[in-house]
C-alpha cells in the first residue's frame, strides 16, 4: 500500500467527489478497473464528462457501493467478465493474425 494511499484511506472524511485512482482505493479494485465497471454500468461519474476526459465520482455514493456486499460481488464478477473476455479475444483463430501456420506438403509427411 503506497504512503498516498495509506493516508488517503485514513481520512475521517473523504472529499465530495473522488477520481478514479481513488474510487479504486475506496472500493479495492485497481484503478484500471473502474472504466470496466462504468462501461457495464456498475459506476456512475459525475456529470457528463466527455468520453476521454477525467472522470470523478460521488464519495457518497462509492461509500454506498463499497457497503453493499451484493454490488461488490457484481462488480467483482463484472471485472472478471471483462478479463476473461479480453483474454479470449487473444486467443481466438478465427481472427486475422491468430491463424494457424498452414500445414505445407513436407510438414505432412
């Protein structure tokens, strides 16, 4: 756990609006996670920030979600979701690039 993170955590208050690095501290996914979870609709930002552009959240509402034993099994299986996903899509054939070398005449003997 980095010192920034420590000391953020220990906050007997958290600021009103929370970025996505921090939401991932609140909530104890990674921050690379939180754009999966707004994608499958789990997540809410503030606003209507453009599609890249930062996005911030509601500290009320990440402290709601990290009570929520059910939201966090959802979003827990929503990230795997998108892993294995990914993952998959690297080692799908049918895809240009992913095909199998093709078998010549002396590889058949």
């Amino acid at each position: 756990m980095s010192p920034e993170q420590k000391q953020f955590l220990s906050l007997l208050r958290l600021p009103a609006r929370l970025n996505p690095e921090q939401v991932g501290w609140k909530l104890g996914f990674e921050a690379h996670h939180i754009p999966v979870l707004v994608a499958a609709g789990m997540l809410k930002p503030l606003g209507n920030p453009p599609r890249n552009g930062q996005k911030y959240f509601a500290a009320a509402v990440i402290k709601e979600r990290g009570d929520d034993e059910r939201w966090i099994a959802r979003a827990s299986d929503a990230v795997t979701r998108h892993s294995r996903d990914k993952n998959a899509r690297k080692r799908r054939p049918d895809e240009p690039g992913n095909w199998p070398p093709i078998a010549t005449p002396k590889d058949a003997a």
